[in-house]
C-alpha cells in the first residue's frame, strides 16, 4: 500500500511540473495547435486528480477499491485524450460527417471523466448541473412550449462535447491555457520569493499604527496580492495566516478578524491591475482592449474598500483598538531595502500589459524578472527546488480551476447545441415584465446560487453564457452587464451557506464558519449594491463622454459609500441609534443611486444624521443627557 501511495505521488508530482513547464513555455514561445495546446494539460490534470484527490471526501480510511476505479479512471481518461491528441487532424475532417464508432466511445468516456474531474476538485453542484444539461440535451422532445427541441442522440451529445471546438474544448478551457494558469504561475512564483510576506510588512509599516491597523493592514496586502493570485480562497489562506492573528491581537473578535480577511481577498478578483485573470477573459469575450477593461474596473474596486476600510476603521473607534506600538512595526525603510527588488515584479507587468504586450507574454516575461530579481539579495535568493516547488504548488492550485472550466464547456455546449441561450433570455426578459432592475435581482441570485464552491472565474463564465445576453436586450451596456456579473460571481465565495472564503478564514481565526460568513456580507455588503448603478450609471465604469456627469456619479457613490459604513457600522462621532442607521442606509442608498433627485435626498439625509451627530456629541461632551427617541412623542 505503502509503494501505492508512493507512486501515486510522484506521478501527480511529475504532472504538475509538466502543465506548469508546458503552459509557461508556450506563454513565451508561441502556442501548439488548438487542441494539443487544450488536451494536453487536461491529460495531466487527470493524472493529478486521480492520484491525489480522494474518490470519496471523508475521514474514513481509503478503501483498496477505491484506488482500483482511481486507476480505471486514469486509464480511461489517458486513452481518451491521447487518441485526441494523435488522431487530431483526422478527427477535424470527420467532426460534421461520418465519425467512427471510436470516436463516440472516446468521447463518451472523455466527457464522463470531465463530470468526475468536476465533482472531486470542484464543485459536486456544477458537475450534477452539468449532467442536468446533458439530460435536457438528450430528452429536448419531452420538454413544453419554447423549450423543445428536437433531441439529439447519445453519440451526437458526446462526439459534440468532446471532440468539437464549442464543447470541453471550446473558448472556457482555452482561456485557461493562454493566460488564466500563467498568472496563477506568476502569483506562486511571486509568493516563493516572499514578495506576498513583504507586502504585509509594507503594508503594516504603514498603516501599523491607525486606529484598528492590523486591519486596515489586512485590507491594503489583500488587495494587492488578492489581485494577482486568482483565487480568494488561496488569498486568505496566505495573508490570512499574518494578518488575523494580529487583528485578534488588536481586539477584533475572530469572526470578525476573519470575515475582513474573507472581504479583503475577494475584492482581489475586481482589483486592477489583474483582476484575478478576470480582466482578460472578459477582454476575449468583449473583444475589448485590457487596459480598458482594468480602468473601467478602479472606481467600482476602490467604492468597494473605501466600504470595508471605513466599517474597519469605525469599528475600532467605537470600541477603542489602538494600532500596534510603534517597536512591534517593522520600518519602511528596511522593508524596501530588503524586499522591495522582489515587487519590482508587479510593476514589469503592469508596464508590458499598458504597452500592449499579450497577457500570456506579458506574464512570462515577469515571472522570468521574478526569478532573477529575487537572485539579488541572500534574504529573497531561494534553493532551485524552491523555484520548483512553486510551479508545481501553481499547477496544483490551478487543478479546481481546470476541472470547472472543463465542465462548464458541456453547460456551453449544450446550450449551444440546444439554442437554449435564446430561449432563457427570452423567459428572462418575460419574466421580468421589461423591468432591467428585475433581470439584474434574477441574475445577481442565479450567481450566487450557480457561484457557490466555484472559483470566481468559472462562475462568471458559466452565468455570462446563461443569463449575460438577457440584461443587455433590456438595455444594459454589455460591459456593465459583464461587470454585474463578474461581481455578484466573485461575491458567492462570501455568501452563506457556501462562502468558501469565509470558511477559510474562520478555520484560521479560531471562530464560527456562518456567523464570520455573515459579517463577510455586511462588510462587503457595497459588492450586492454597486454592480446594479453601474448597470443604471455606466459613469461609474468610466463609460460615457461628459466628465462632469462622471464626476458627479463618483461624488456622489463616495458619500452613498460612507454613509452606508456608517449606518452599517452604528458609529461615527457617537454611537448612532437604530432609527437614525435606518434614516442614513436610506441616505446611501440614494446617493449612489443615479440621478439629481435621489443625490438631493440623499445628500439632505446625509446632513441630518451628522447634524445629529455633532449635536449629541456636545451634549455629551456638557454631560448632558440627550432626549430619548420616545420622548419626543
């Protein structure tokens, strides 16, 4: 059993460093043929998923069977996508005409090895979700009304899925090998030479010592290596490590040290420059330039932590957490002579990205500075394993991500087959009587619903394809409506019952799962509410021609924005009394709602709560007690 366990490894271990090899010399050398360059490394993501990831998630030991069907599986899959690979031009000229008998049992088995990929790394829901489609594929005579068809047998389903381009292969897996992986390289590369450890120290040499730092630390290091690493999960479970401990040192409870961290690693994934790969997926799909797509991005990103920092920072007001002493800190100065060679790197990316250069380029090139940077000085120079260690710590990340996207190609090839994209806008549009606002509700619920245990980008992807082209028939920009999106998708990994996130960063502070998923939601509570103006006030995506009116909608979201914290948070000179919370979450809400009118009333609620408040402040400051909300009646 032992040599079993011991094979097993090597063989994932060898697998991993091949996708990683694979992928970054093709980022820098130029790709092979579509479908080499796709199958390939799902060859080696079967191989790592059979041998390392269990056939059954529980305590109990591994039963002797259990490896038995791990090596059917692994047989089957290396058959079925290495006939692929050397049968690749001959499979084009029969994919549309007389395809053999093996084509169908290639196929068949190919796309029940995908399903099972999904279901142990990912997600169980979106490998039965997927199955759901396949249903509605094969018995599309059964269904009523518009969502009839006509059916398609077993062998056109399965040959579709698996050997055509809209299918397992199709443009979900392709945007994982061009540039998705290589940035998830370039964030384990990064995180080897101590670049995400530097962050933190630079980030608590500066905000160290404010009011409730520690925090305000989480949220600044989060942010900049959410952005890169792709995933929030990793994120908390990198930053989250240093920076919890600590907000539980200053005073936070451990609930709430965790949902900041679970709230500050999300925001990565719509924090520019990266996106958490997001901005380039969805410059593919826009056919839209990069650089536009991370600029539009800033306002909305920045409205999202000027939310979490302001409920941070009001929290430890209220409560009297004082930063850190100033000795316990370390000094700017020597955390950029130490380490700020080894952040140069991010700078090299931005650089070559704004210059034009491609995404998958752009990053190869950086890891490359990475790795020589890091060279410069004994403290950052790590042992060649190191380096190692990191593209295949990078390939092993990237396994759930595979799987998903892979999946997700049967949900896209379905509804391609099937026209049921047509038809669910239709209903959608239907449904919500032509109201935009009632298609968004739909839309924001079916990503937190279909986003739950999901990586970030697979969800996006998966709603896009479903629901993207309903909210722009009811007049949405597309961008806008990609944005609502991506958002409510990257929101799913805070929201009960499923925030991954969340859970994560509970199991790193010592506190409750639900209850630190629940604060996760009122600190990012700006992630459900701004992607519906950005539908309404495109402004905020930096989308429009008049300045002014740009000006105005952020002014106007920066005071919605804090109103909110404050409302949220019972605090900002004084305590603030339920009623008058209720009064100022009204006044942020029109404030970041577009239009003069709301801005008015919003503004005119703004005043009247910190009015009050600087008027029961002085009484307090006079001793004197304040009359009572029931004394005025």
């Amino acid at each position: 059993m032992k040599n079993i366990l011991k094979i097993r490894y090597y063989l994932s271990w060898v697998a991993s460093l091949t996708i990683s090899v694979f992928l970054f010399y093709t980022a820098g050398f130029g790709q092979m043929s579509p479908m080499i360059q796709r199958v390939f490394p799902l060859l080696l993501v079967c191989v790592i998923t059979f041998c390392a990831f269990p056939l059954v998630k529980s305590k109990e030991k591994t039963k002797k069977w259990h490896y038995i069907l791990d090596a059917i599986f692994l047989f089957f899959s290396t058959f079925s996508l290495l006939y692929v690979m050397f049968n690749e031009n001959e499979i084009a000229l029969r994919i549309g005409g007389a395809t053999t008998n093996t084509d169908f049992i290639v196929s068949l088995i190919g796309t029940i090895v995908v399903i099972e990929l999904c279901r142990r790394t990912t997600s169980a829901l979106l490998a039965g979700l997927s199955i759901l489609f396949l249903v509605y594929v094969f018995f599309g005579p059964y269904f009523p009304g518009m969502f009839g068809h006509s059916g398609f047998n077993l062998e056109t389903t399965s040959i579709y899925m698996f050997l055509g381009q809209d299918g397992i292969f199709g443009s979900a897996l392709s945007s994982m090998v061009t540039f998705i992986f290589i940035f998830i390289l370039f964030g384990a590369v990064l995180e080897i030479t101590g670049a995400g450890k530097y962050m933190i120290d630079l980030a608590l040499a500066i905000t160290g010592r404010m009011t409730g730092g520690p925090a305000i630390t989480a949220i600044l290091a989060s942010s900049l290596f959410g952005s890169m690493s792709g995933s929030p999960v990793a994120n908390v479970s990198g930053t989250g490590t240093l920076t919890i401990p600590l907000m539980k040192k200053t005073g936070f409870s451990a609930n709430y040290a965790g949902a900041v961290e679970a709230v500050a690693s999300t925001g990565g994934q719509f924090m520019p420059p990266i996106m958490g790969s997001a901005a380039f997926l969805m410059a593919e799909m826009l056919g839209m330039a990069y650089i536009d797509i991370a600029i539009s991005a800033i306002i909305p990103a920045l409205l999202y932590y000027l939310c979490l920092y302001l409920s941070v920072y009001l929290k430890a007001r209220k409560n009297g957490f004082v930063g850190l002493p100033k000795e316990e800190l370390p000094k700017i100065r020597n955390v950029i002579k130490e380490g700020g060679h080894v952040l140069l790197p991010i700078l090299v990316l931005v650089y070559l990205l704004v210059a034009g250069f491609s995404p998958g380029y752009s990053a190869f090139y950086t890891i490359i500075a990475t790795v020589i940077l890091s060279l410069i000085k004994k403290s950052t120079r790590k042992p060649f394993k190191d380096y190692v260690e990191s593209f295949v710590s990078a390939a092993r990340q990237s396994v759930p991500i595979f799987s998903a996207l892979a999946c997700v190609g049967i949900i896209v090839g379905s509804i391609s087959l099937t026209g049921l994209g047509v038809k669910f806008s239709i209903l959608v549009v239907a449904a919500a009587g032509q109201s935009l606002l009632l298609a968004l509700i739909f839309v924001a619920l079916a990503c937190i619903v279909l986003g739950m245990g999901l990586p970030p980008i697979a969800g996006y992807l998966l709603v896009v394809v479903i629901a993207g082209s309903a909210v722009a028939e009811l007049g949405a920009n597309l961008f806008a409506a990609h944005m609502f999106i991506f958002f409510f998708a990257s929101s799913a990994v805070i929201t009960p019952p499923v925030a991954l996130a969340a859970f994560v960063a509970a199991g790193i502070s010592g506190g409750n799962a639900m209850k630190t998923g629940f604060i996760a939601v009122r600190l990012g509570i700006v992630a459900f509410i701004i992607p519906f103006m950005f539908v309404f006030s495109p402004e905020l995506l930096l989308i429009g021609n008049n300045a002014m009116d740009t000006v105005l909608a952020v002014v106007s979201a920066v005071l919605g924005v804090s109103l909110l914290s404050v409302s949220m948070e019972g605090f900002v000179i004084t305590k603030v009394p339920i009623w008058l919370r209720i009064v100022g979450m009204m006044g942020g809400l029109l404030l970041i709602i577009p239009g003069v009118t709301t801005d008015v009333i919003g503004l005119v609620l703004l005043l009247s709560v910190f009015i009050q408040q600087l008027a029961w402040s002085r009484l307090k400051d006079k001793e004197i007690t304040p009359i009572s909300k029931s004394e005025y009646f």
